[in-house]
C-alpha cells in the first residue's frame, strides 16, 4: 500500500472585530468601511478575516 502523502497549504489573515472599523458612526459597521477592508486584505495576500465578536458590543461600542 503506497501512502499518499497530504499536502497542507499555508494563509494569512487577521483577527479583529468589525466595531474596530472607522465609520461616521464611531464604530465599524458592515457597509463600506468593511468592504474596503476586506478588499485590502486581498491586495496584501491574505486569506481569511476573523470577526469576532459577533455579538452586540457592550456600553462604550466595547466587545
């Protein structure tokens, strides 16, 4: 039996949250500012963007 040997590929991204996003509202929302971001991060190489958290922010737009 021939084992097949298992290729792994590599990526970069970032972790961070939507409400650290510039917007006219004060914090990041997912309109233009997160498109604009995601497109950076496809002009830089990376892969993958981590959104955390998903829920609503506390008092102060704090996660």
């Amino acid at each position: 039996m021939t084992k097949k040997k298992q290729e792994l590929s590599r990526g970069a991204g970032v972790l961070m949250p939507i409400s650290a996003l510039p917007s006219p509202y004060g914090i990041g929302t997912l309109g233009r500012e997160s498109y604009r971001f995601a497109d950076f991060l496809e002009e830089i190489g990376c892969t993958y963007w981590q959104i955390l958290p998903v829920g609503p922010t506390s008092f102060g737009d704090s996660p």
